[in-house]
C-alpha cells in the first residue's frame, strides 16, 4: 500500500507531531496553574454579584417610596400600592439569601 519511504515520512511526521503536542500540554498546564488564583476571584466576584442583585432589586422600590414620602400623600391605593412594591421587595430579598 505504501512504499518503505512514504511510510517513513508519516511516521517521522507523526512523531513531530507528538512531540508538538507535548510542548503545548504543558504550555497549558503552566498557563492553568497561572490563572488559578485569578479564576478564583472571578468566582467570588461572580457570587457576590449574585447575592448583590437581590438587594440592588428591593433598592429602588425603597428610594422611590422614600422620595414619594416627601410629598404630599395621594391617598390610601397609594400607599397600599407602596406597602405590595416593598413586601414584593423584601420577599426577592429573603428568596435570594436563602
């Protein structure tokens, strides 16, 4: 099928192959071993920005019913309406802690 030499070229080819292969292995396993640290603090970040979110989401319902309390109430559908905006809040708080 194939002649002593053209064999002997795709073996010697595979072998720089291998050897190619090799270097990059561990040229990977350096870069990993170098990025640990880093990639640890992403996880950090990314679990407190997690955690972040479900008190940023009961913020602005509280600052828009504290702004609203320097003015002139409007009536009771109002302030019910601000009562449902801060309990809604305070239970995607509770959910998001547990």
């Amino acid at each position: 099928m194939f002649g002593d030499s053209e064999l002997t070229r795709w073996l010697e080819r595979k072998e720089a192959l291998l050897l190619q292969s090799d270097v990059h292995r561990r040229a990977l396993v350096k870069d990993a071993r170098l990025l640990r640290p880093a990639a640890g603090w992403v996880d950090l970040g990314v679990d407190l920005a997690r955690k972040a979110r479900a008190g940023f989401n009961s913020l602005a319902p509280l600052l828009s019913w504290w702004g609203g309390r320097k003015r002139a109430s409007s009536g009771v559908l109002r302030k019910m309406a601000g009562v449902v905006s801060v309990a809604r809040s305070v239970t995607a708080l509770w959910k998001g802690w547990r």
